[in-house]
C-alpha cells in the first residue's frame, strides 16, 4: 500500500511576513488530513529555519527545492544535502525542470544530486518529464527513460525505492495547462513497467512500491480526477501550494481520491 503524498513547492516565492501569514491559514487545513495521507511544504533556503518552526509538531514535513552533489568545500552559492538534514528537512527536489532548463542541470548532475541526497538519509524527489516539442515528436517515453536510467546507473536500481518520482510535463508547469487524465494515466503506467522491467528478479517489488507523484498546473479544479487515477500517488503542486484554501482543497482531493472520507480524517 502507497501512502499517497502532497508536497508544496514554493519556488522562488515567500518573504518572512508571506511565509508566516500562508502557514497560519493552510495549516490548520492541512493538518485534519496528517494521518491519511504525507504532506510537506519546500521554501527556498533563507526560509527552512522560519517554515520549520512554523511546522513544529504538526507532523507535516520540510523539504527543499535542491541539493548540491557534494558534501562541502568550496562551491560558492550551493547547499548541501547534509546542512539540509541538519535544518530538519526530510525531503529534496531534484532534477526540477526549471532546474534542468534554466541552470543546465544534466541528467549527470541530476543523478549526482540524487545520490547525495539519499547518502543525508532524506527522500529525493526525482522530476521527469518532457518538453511540448518532445510530445509532439512522440519522445515521451524516451525522454523520461533516459532521465530515469541515469538516476538508477548512479544509485542502482535497490536506492530508487527509497525515493520519490514526480512526473512533470515540462509544458504543464506553471502554464496552466495539465495534462487529461489519459496522458497521466499512460506516463504514470510507464514508469512503472520501466522500473519493473529494469532488474526483473527484484524490481517488481520497487515498481509496485514506488510513488509516482503527478505535478503540472494542478489545482483545486481538477486535483480529484488526477488524484483518483490507479498510479497518481500524490501531487507536487507549485503555483496553487502558495494560496492556503486550494492547498488545502487539494489536499482534501487527495484525501478522498484515495478512499479516505472525511470522517475518517483526523479533526483538528
Ligand atoms: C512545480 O513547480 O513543480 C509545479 C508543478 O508548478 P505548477 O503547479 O505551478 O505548475
């Protein structure tokens, strides 16, 4: 059984004032849902401090937006993914598209920072996904192989269950376009049968207990119908994670899609 999850990513968002005001309202939202489903919030860096304490002891979690490759030295302007465990994130993004496309993040790289983030004992959350001009030359499947292939040649197949993987359609992504249900259906499908494929004596085993997290333009809109398909286990939601009543719609989508009524969530 996948427990699903619900991660928020701020992006280059927040202020301490913004920060402060958004935890107040969504929190209390979020919160009736902690035992049903996984929930974190990722701020940019100057904020862990502050969003941690805002957390405290409402068993939702903190993650970050990047992890360098490497544990420390001189590598100006990069955060460690061991200072991160020490701020008391437990999750990473890594390999965002915005990451790959605007500050030329290689496959390479991004397996390198995987790898880094795993050895600080947190939970890494692989991004994949393709360009609009990928779909349309029918490179999907292609494309999100190949990211994923460099991942498990760093790692190894056995350290991919100990991780996260958010399908994100390059051209879903903060556009306000999502992709139908069907498109999301098929990648989700694939990835798995990739994993399953990738080692066959043990990676039935990963791919099954594997979460595949969907993330593009999701929102309190169509949250349900993209949560409700059999291998969305979650969301990573950016744009709409920034307003507290949709974040909080959305965790309640996720919720219910996966067969959690209310009543049986915790109130308070
Ligand atoms: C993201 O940043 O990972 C994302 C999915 O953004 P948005 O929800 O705004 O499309």
């Amino acid at each position: 059984m996948r427990k699903p999850i619900l991660i928020g990513n701020w992006k280059m968002n927040g202020s301490l004032h913004a920060n402060q005001a958004l935890m107040v309202r969504v929190l209390p939202r979020l919160r009736m849902f902690r035992k049903t489903i996984d929930l974190a919030v990722c701020p940019p860096f100057p904020y862990l401090f502050q969003v941690r304490d805002l957390l405290g002891y409402t068993g939702i979690a903190l993650g970050a937006q990047n992890a360098s490759s490497f544990v420390s030295g001189a590598y100006t302007g990069e955060v460690s993914a061991t200072m991160l465990q020490e701020m008391g994130c437990r999750y990473v993004l890594v390999g965002h598209s915005e990451r790959r496309a605007l500050f030329a993040e290689s496959s390479l790289e991004v397996a390198a920072r995987y790898r880094s983030v795993l050895a600080a004992g947190l939970t890494p959350v692989l991004c994949v996904g393709e360009t609009l001009a990928e779909r349309e030359s029918n490179q999907t499947g292609l494309v999100i192989e190949r990211q994923l292939q460099a991942v498990i040649d760093e790692v190894g197949l056995a350290a991919m269950a100990n991780g996260i993987i958010a399908y994100e359609p390059v051209w879903a992504i903060g556009t306000g376009k999502t992709a139908t249900p069907k498109q999301v259906a098929r990648v989700h499908q694939e990835i798995r049968l990739f994993i399953a494929n990738s080692a066959p004596e043990a990676s039935d085993d990963i791919s099954q207990q594997l979460r595949v997290i969907y993330g593009g333009s999701v929102k309190a809109a169509n949250a349900f119908e993209l949560f409700s398909l059999a291998d969305v286990d979650g969301g990573l939601i950016g744009g709409a994670s920034l307003h507290a009543d949709e974040f909080g719609t959305i965790a309640g989508a996720l919720a219910e899609a996966s067969g959690l009524v209310a009543s049986e969530c915790e109130i308070n």
